[in-house]
C-alpha cells in the first residue's frame, strides 16, 4: 500500500522539489528503507531521460568535462542530473570537497542537480543505488542523468555501462593500449574523449586507441569516435558534445540502445533480486547460527565450503 505520505514524496519529486529529491537519494544510499512501492510509483515518470555514462581514471577530468557539457546542455534549454560517483570514497551526500565546491555552483538552480554517492565498501550495491538515485532523477524531469564514477574496475564500469551512451575518458598518463585492452574498456566505450590535449602524448594516445578500435571492432559496424580535448580550456568540448548528439540520434544506433535498454533492465532486476535474496537470507537466526557454528567448530577443519554449504541446507 502506498501512504499518503509516499504519494507526497511522489508528488515532490515529479514536481522537481530538490530537497525532496536529495532526501529521497539519502534513503536510497543508507538503505534503510527499499522504497519499493515509490519505485513502482516513480518508474512510469522514469522513461525520457537521457543517460550518460562517464567513466576514467582518478583525475583525468571527468567533473571537469560534465561541468562544461552541464552548460552546454543549458544553453539548449535542457535540464541536467548528474550522480557522481566515488567508489573509494566512504562518504556520501556530497561530502568531497570538489564535488561540494561544484553542487554549490547550482545550488539555486532548479535546472541542474548533482550529487556524490560514496561506496561503502559495496560496489554491487552502488550500481544498484546510482540506477535508483538515477530514476528519482528522471522522475523529476531531468533531461539529461549523467552518471559520472571513477573507473578503475569492473564494478566501477558497470556503472558507467548502465546508460545509453557509455564515454571513457582516458589521458596521455593512462598507459598504453594493452591496458586499454586489458580493462575492457573497449567493450563499454560508446565513444572515447582523450582528455588533457594540452599534454605531451595525447595525440599518440589518440591513434592508439583509434588503431586498437579498429582491429576490435566492439559492435557491430561500429567503430566509437575518438575526440581529443582539454576539458579545463574548453577545447574540443563543441565537437564532442556534438559527436555525443549525433550518436544518440543516429538512426542507425537506435537497435543498439534498445539493446541496451533492456541489458539494463534485466540486469537491475538480477540485482533486486540478489539483494533481496541475500538480505532475506541474513536474517539474526541464520547470522546467529553462523556465529555459533565458528564457535563450535574448529575453523581449521571445516572450510569455509562446508560451513555455507550448511547454512544453505540449513542444515
Ligand atoms: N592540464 C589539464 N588539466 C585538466 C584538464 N581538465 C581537467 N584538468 C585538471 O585535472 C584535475 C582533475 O580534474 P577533475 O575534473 O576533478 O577530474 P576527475 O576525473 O573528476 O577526478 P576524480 O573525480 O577525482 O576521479 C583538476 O585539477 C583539473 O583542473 C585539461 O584538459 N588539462
Ligand atoms: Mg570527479
């Protein structure tokens, strides 16, 4: 049953309340309320956003480049959500610096909303609650999610491959292109931003994921542009915001993202299910039972194995 207080956050948050908004994230990231039936709600409202994914390496100058595509998509009268993500990072609400400086810059403007969602240590979790914190987002009417997350492996990348279009930004520091190869960022880049032009090495850069692109081509007839820009300098921002309209307009990618779409879809199920699975399963009896068994047993005889293979029979 959904309460009249629910319908009232409802009613906040399609009314593009932004405080309403925030306390809604906040019980997403502290989890103690699964929000079920205002998901239910809110989904219906979830449908006409835009999602994009920014992943890179610590540094590169992912909030650097969101900030200035953040203005272009005002320029065209469109509104902006952007959950940034720090996986390392055990604070959440916007707690870093950085990030606090940048949310302060748009503290009165209903148009943009940006918040930080730290990970406590719980990646899995983490994808679950940016594609939550994302929908209240849409609900609100932002045109535009950007979901913007430090990428250094594969949960991070998950994230940022949840979208419609996936960009990774990479930087003349960033290695060569066996490791390009080695992350699987292939498979996950929509489109590659080299950031940090003004740098030696960037060009080289560009060529070698531009070389490596083509001899892994990552779907089908298509090869993901490569753009080289200084984020901080505004060079090259133009061409990559237009290169990101272009894709996503693309008549020919429009299979391609229902495709996606529907990955997303079903991979966000498998994850409510595994929550609900694993947290019906950690009830006290069965943490009590766990505890008493390490008790009883001696740990050196029993493996690990054998112990879960207990629980799991409950036996
Ligand atoms: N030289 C140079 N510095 C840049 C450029 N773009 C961003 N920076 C700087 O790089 C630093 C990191 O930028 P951020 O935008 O915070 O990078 P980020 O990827 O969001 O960093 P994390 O969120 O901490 O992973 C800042 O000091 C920026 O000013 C660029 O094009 N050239
Ligand atoms: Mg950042």
């Amino acid at each position: 049953m959904v309460n009249a207080n629910q319908d009232d956050v409802l009613n906040r948050i399609i009314n593009n309340d932004h405080l309403a908004i925030s306390r809604a994230i906040s019980k997403i990231e502290s989890d103690n309320d699964p929000n079920d039936e205002l998901f239910s709600k809110i989904y219906p409202y979830t449908h006409k956003s835009i999602k994009i994914g920014i992943t890179g390496p610590p540094g590169a100058g992912k909030s650097t480049l969101t900030d200035k595509i953040i203005q272009l998509y005002l320029k065209q009268n469109k509104s902006v959500g952007v959950i940034a993500v720090d996986p390392s990072s055990p604070f959440s609400g916007g707690a870093l610096l950085g990030d606090r400086v940048r949310m302060n810059n748009y503290l009165w403007n209903d148009n943009v909303f940006i918040r930080s969602m730290g990970s406590q240590g719980n990646l899995g979790g983490l994808n679950r609650k940016a594609q939550e914190a994302g929908d209240i987002l849409a609900a609100s009417g932002k045109d535009i999610i950007i979901f913007e997350t430090v990428g250094v492996g594969q949960g991070e990348h998950d994230i940022a491959k949840a979208a419609d279009l996936t960009i990774v930004m990479l930087v003349p520091e960033s290695g060569d292109d066996v490791q390009l190869m080695k992350a699987g960022l292939i498979e996950i880049a929509d489109l590659f931003v080299v950031n940090k032009a003004d740098r030696n090495g960037s060009e080289k850069l560009v060529q070698s994921i531009k070389s490596v692109l083509h001899i892994f081509k990552n779907k089908e007839n298509f090869e993901p542009p490569v753009f080289k820009v200084s984020a901080d300098r505004g060079v090259g921002v133009d061409e990559l915001f237009d290169g990101i309209g272009n894709f996503l307009n693309d008549s020919s990618h429009q299979d391609y993202l229902e495709v996606k779409k529907i990955a997303r879809y079903k991979n966000r199920v498998l994850n409510i299910v595994q929550k609900s699975l694993i947290d019906d399963f950690w009830t006290g009896s069965n943490m009590k039972k766990l505890e008493s068994m390490i008790d009883e047993l001696k740990i050196s005889k029993s493996s690990p194995h054998k112990t879960a293979e207990k629980l799991l029979r409950n036996k």
